[in-house]
C-alpha cells in the first residue's frame, strides 16, 4: 500500500489527517473509558442483584439493541451527517451513564448497557461511512490497525482499572471517567467539517445492507468465513474459565487477557502490509489461524497451563480481522458502508454468543482439547473453501477491480451526473464521481 509517490503509507501519515487523527484519538479514549465503565458496572449489577445473573444481563442486554440498530436503524445510518452522528452519539452515550448514578436498582445499570450496545453499534457503523467519505484510501489500513490495537489494550487495561477503582472507592468515579470520556470524544469532533460527500444518501431497504454483501464478488466470498472466524472470537476466554481449575485458577485471568495482546501485536503488523487489498492473503492467514487452535489442542494434551500460549497465538492469529475490516471499506460504496457495517456488528455480536455456547458445551461434554480441535478444523476448512471458491472465480480476488463491475443494489434516488474531473484523480484522490474507497473509473 503506498501513496501517490509510492512511498508506502506509515502510520504517522495518520496522525498526519485531520480526520484520521481524530477518529483515533476520539476511539482510543473512549474505547479506555468503555471498559473502565463496563468493569465498574459489572461489579455494580452484582451488589443490586445479589448473584451473577446481575452481570450475566448487563452482556445480554446489549445484544439485542445492537442487532435491533442493524435491522430497523441501519438502512438509515449512512443518511445521518457523519461528524454530526458521531458528536451526538458520543452525547448520547455520556447521559446514558448517568442513569445508574442517579437511581437505584438493577434497571438503570440494564438500560444503560442497553443504550451503550446501540450507541457503539451506531458509532462504528458510522465512523466507517466518515473513513469511506473524508480518508484516502493510502491510510485507511494503518487507521483500522490503530483502532484494533487501542480496543484490545483499553480492553485489558480498562477492565483491570474499572474493576480495581470500583473495589477500592466505589463504582462512582469509575461510572463518571467513562462519561467524560464520552464528553471527551464528542469534544474532538467539535469544528471537523464533514466530509465531501460524493454521492447521494439514497433510501435503502431493510435488507440492502445483507444484499449489498451478497451482490459484490470479493465479499460474498470472504464474509462466510469471516463469520466462522466470528464465531471463534469470544472461545478463547470462554474456555479459560473451564480449562484452568484446581491449582491452575490463578492463571484465569491472564489466559483471558493474552489473547486481547495477541490481536494487539499482530494488529500492528498486519495493519502495516497491504493484506487488505490481497484476499488470498487473508485466507491464508485464516487457514493459519487454524492451525494456532489446533496446536493449542496439542498443547492442552500435555498441561492445561499452555492454554496461556494457545490463547496468545489465537489472538495473534485473529490479526486478519484487520485486514477484512479494511477491505470492507475498500469495496463498498461510501453511501452503503454504515448500513453494510451495522449488519457485520449484528453478527458478530450473535455469532460471538453462539460460538462460545457452542464450543462451551463441547468442552463441558468432550474437554477443552475437542473444543479447540473442533475450531482448528472449521477455521482450515473455511480457509480452504474459500481459496478453491476465489480461484474458480477470479474476480473474487480483484478488490482493485474496475468500478464497472457491480457491487450491490442500488438505493432509490437520483444518481450523480456529469463527467468525473480528472484533476483529483491524478492527484491520487477519487474523483467526486466515484464511491470514496475505490478506484477512480477508467
């Protein structure tokens, strides 16, 4: 991935954007505020239920909302001004913390991860469309790879801190440094003018989001095996809690985290190679992943305590996560990319809690190793199929093909007109005319 100039894009480049640069830093505090607040009410919905189902709800309840923002608010999410959606969500994300600090009971603490869940599946899906619209594509890889790196660090730095402050002074302060964190983000957006927009927000359908997926060669490949990768991503903690008992409880929680450090490190890495725009690449390194759970099936034969490097390798090997994420944003057009996003959001969050049900019962029936077999094994053979579908089917692989090609149902609405100005093209820009993210048509 280089620039006009063909130097290769750094990850200074993005802090070099004005927009960019915002995105990550609006992302990387809030992110730390996010898990800092949800450890804080964890703790808080123990002591208002008396038992763990308190905590169980608060993760339940942020299901639903986030999937009801893909299917009834989604088509809509690429029609709301981008920087103006992400300040108001921001707000909105502040007032809900306040709920648990000004009323008492497990009902606040419910409503606000409720209102959390649909916020951040608003907000990601949104801050797609402000990359596809206001980024150049040179930067967007290195971009996604900051934000993957900040999520998993904020995660186990902010559940360590929120828990911690919370058992030491109260949930209070930790409830309250999560919404300013909110105010915080909303602030940076403060002045950012929004992004050119370059076609028109047309009305989409309930389904356009899934179609749009399905009508475009790379992804209708890759997006299968994304989602069985999807339903591996909560395993590795999951089955630590099983794996690890008796003398080896100690080592719970860092065989938890080091997957969150695993992802961090490879997100780095891969955010730094053009993998996103090479699909077999991602395969591959899918099929790698694989292998990582079949090792660590190995390993667990020999002693329970290489669970830790098992789980460190499954989060290394879920770097290609990266890569997808930026390919998504490659191929589909600006005014459909929210919409497309809030539906991935909707399932990975569903296939998330069905893949550590799933695999959760293996091992309580078969034993953690068969657990991890069993997603080594899914993870090769999505791999694999997906290589065999790509290569029969070239186009699959061709994220720089031409604009001419399809890529998904139009949305009613009127259609830009006029020739496209050659000028930003040659200047390594897309012209006005093309979806932002793709290449200029030739």
């Amino acid at each position: 991935m280089s620039d006009g100039a063909g130097r290769a894009a750094r990850y200074q480049d993005v802090f070099g954007h004005s927009l960019a640069r915002r995105l990550v830093i609006a992302d990387a505090i809030s992110y730390l505020g996010d898990f800092v607040g949800l450890g804080a009410l964890l703790l808080v919905a123990y002591d208002r239920s008396g038992g763990p189902l308190g905590p169980a709800a608060v993760f339940g309840v942020q299901a639903l909302p986030a999937v009801l923002v893909a299917t009834g608010i989604g088509p809509w999410l690429d029609r709301i001004p981008r920087i103006k959606g992400l300040a108001s969500l921001c707000l909105t994300g502040a007032a809900a913390l306040c709920l648990p600090l000004v009323f008492g009971g497990l009902w606040p603490v419910l409503a606000t991860a409720a209102i959390i869940g649909s916020v951040r599946t608003a907000y990601n899906s949104i801050r797609s469309g402000a990359m596809a619209d206001g980024v150049p594509r040179t930067i967007r890889a290195r971009l996604l790879a900051l934000n993957n790196v900040s999520y998993s660090v904020s995660e186990v730095l902010g559940y360590f801190a929120g828990s911690t402050v919370a058992l030491a002074t109260g949930a209070r302060p930790a409830i309250i440094a999560d919404a300013v964190t909110f105010l915080l983000a909303a602030l940076l957006f403060t002045g950012v003018g929004e992004p050119v927009r370059s076609q028109s927000r047309g009305r989409a359908s309930l389904t356009t989001g899934i179609r749009t997926i399905f009508a475009d060669p790379t992804l209708a490949m890759l997006v299968p095996v994304i989602w069985a990768g999807l339903a591996l991503g909560a395993v590795p903690a999951t089955l630590a809690t099983t794996a690890l008992h008796g003398s080896y409880r100690g080592w719970v929680p860092l065989a938890m985290a080091v997957t969150a450090i695993g992802l961090a490190v490879a997100g780095v890495a891969v955010g730094r190679t053009d993998l996103a725009e090479r699909v077999p690449g991602q395969l591959q390194y899918i099929v790698a992943e694989g292998a990582c759970f079949l090792l660590a099936a190995l390993g667990l034969k020999i002693t329970p305590l290489l669970i830790v490097a098992g789980n460190l390798a499954a989060g290394a090997g879920m770097g290609w996560t990266v890569a997808a994420q930026t390919t998504f944003v490659l191929v589909v057009p600006a005014d459909r990319i929210a919409n497309v996003t809030s539906v991935m959001i909707a399932t990975l969050i569903v296939l998330e809690g069905a893949g550590a049900l799933v695999f959760g019962a293996v091992a309580n029936s078969m034993g953690v190793p068969a657990a991890y077999l069993l997603a080594g094994v899914m993870l090769v053979v999505a791999g694999l199929v997906g290589a065999l579908y790509g290569r029969r089917r070239p186009m699959a692989f061709d994220v720089q093909r031409p604009l001419g090609a399809p890529v998904g149902p139009a949305p009613a609405g009127p259609a830009p007109a006029g020739p496209a100005p050659a000028g930003p093209a040659a200047a390594g820009q897309p012209p006005a005319s093309s979806p932002p993210g793709e290449l200029p048509r030739p």
